[in-house]
C-alpha cells in the first residue's frame, strides 16, 4: 500500500530552448529549477475550473 502525497522526484525532458529559458528563469528570480517549476505548476492548477481542479487534487 502506497502512502498518498509522498515526496518523489522525477525527471522531465524538456527541448534545449526549454532547458535555457529555465535556467535564465531560475536565475532572474533567483530560485532553483525545482521550484520555478513548483511555482508554474502552482499558477496552472490556480488558473484552472473548478471541475478540473477538483480532478486534479483527487489524483494528486
């Protein structure tokens, strides 16, 4: 049995544009990629209906 909201990490592939435009990102707001990515995903989840937002946190 799985715990649910465990910790894990997990590798994306992402473009090298994408990569560069991460890295310049992180570093002008100086945070890491980690959590610039925490911070995007963040404001996507904020932005969605609430219908889908309800899905989201059922699955997360």
């Amino acid at each position: 049995m799985t715990k649910k909201n465990q910790n894990y990490t997990t590798s994306v592939s992402v473009s090298n544009v994408t990569r560069n435009k991460l890295i310049a990102l992180s570093s002008i707001q100086k945070v890491t990629q980690k959590q610039l990515l925490s911070k995007i995903v963040d404001k996507e989840v904020a932005h969605l209906n609430p219908t889908d937002k309800k899905q989201f946190y059922e699955y997360s």
